[in-house]
C-alpha cells in the first residue's frame, strides 16, 4: 500500500511523517477543525455561523498555549457554546 497522496489544497506527501509536517504548517487551522469537531462531539450539534467568534476565540486562547489539546478541552468546557448547549 502506497501511502503517498495529495491534500486537497495540492501540497503532496510521501509518508505519515510528511504529512504531519503538511497538517503542522498551519496549527491555527488544524486546531480550528478540531475545535470545531470537538465542540460537535459535546454539544451533539455543529457549530453554526453565529458561533464563529466563539470558535475563533478557543482557537486563539488555545494559540497562547501552544495548541495543546488539554488546554482546546479545558477551553471548550468553559465556553458559552458547551455551557448553554
């Protein structure tokens, strides 16, 4: 099995390790995905449009800390969207 492959922006990758290292290019993006499936997962719902800048703010409190998942869990249980879900 050949694991090279192209991401849907066009940057190619050989090897899991490449691609790692194409995912870890733009944290602030990877880390939006995440927020944004992890805040599903808890709330049973997707975030909408109007949940925007609450996602961008966990994503940017999350930036301070280096993108670290404890500090996107801790985040998301005290923001407003998991609170009022």
């Amino acid at each position: 099995m050949d694991p090279a492959d192209v991401t849907a922006d066009g940057e190619r990758f050989e090897n899991i390790d490449q691609f790692k290292q194409v995912l870890l290019r733009d944290k602030p993006r990877l880390a939006r995905a995440l927020t944004t499936k992890l805040i599903t997962y808890s709330t049973g719902r997707a975030p909408q449009a109007s949940d925007r800048e609450a996602v961008e703010a966990i994503v940017a409190k999350i930036g301070a800390k280096d993108y670290g998942l404890r500090s996107l869990i801790h985040e998301i249980v005290r923001s407003e969207l998991f609170r009022n879900k």
